[in-house]
C-alpha cells in the first residue's frame, strides 16, 4: 500500500494534510535517529561526569571507591 498525500476536509472548516507513506517513513525514522542520538548524548555525559568524579576522588585520596 503506498498512499499520496491527501487532504481530508471537514464541515467544521478545518482541512488535514495527511503525509504521503514515504514522507510519513522518513519523518518517523528521522525523530527514532534524533532520540537515539539524544540518548547517546546523554549517556556519554554522564559516562565523562563519573570519570570526572573518580579523578576528583583520586586527588583527594579516597580510592577507587
């Protein structure tokens, strides 16, 4: 099934644009790479934050702890 775009209209007077079913594809597939990349992001920072931390115990002599 590979739908066009369309365009529902309502009594009400609003119109809806409906994406076709490739532009419908490539938007979910851009939002699913831009939340993994966010997840990556927010990993990473915490990952540098904890290494950040153990240095700072290190210096301060309390261990590997």
């Amino acid at each position: 099934m590979n739908k066009e775009r369309y365009k529902e209209e309502y009594e009400e007077g609003s119109d809806l644009l409906w994406p076709s079913d490739k532009e419908d594809k490539v938007t979910r597939q851009f939002y699913k790479d831009l939340s993994n990349l966010s997840k990556n992001i927010t990993y990473t920072k915490k990952k540098n934050l904890k290494l950040f931390e153990q240095v700072v115990r290190i210096i301060k002599g309390k261990g590997w702890g």
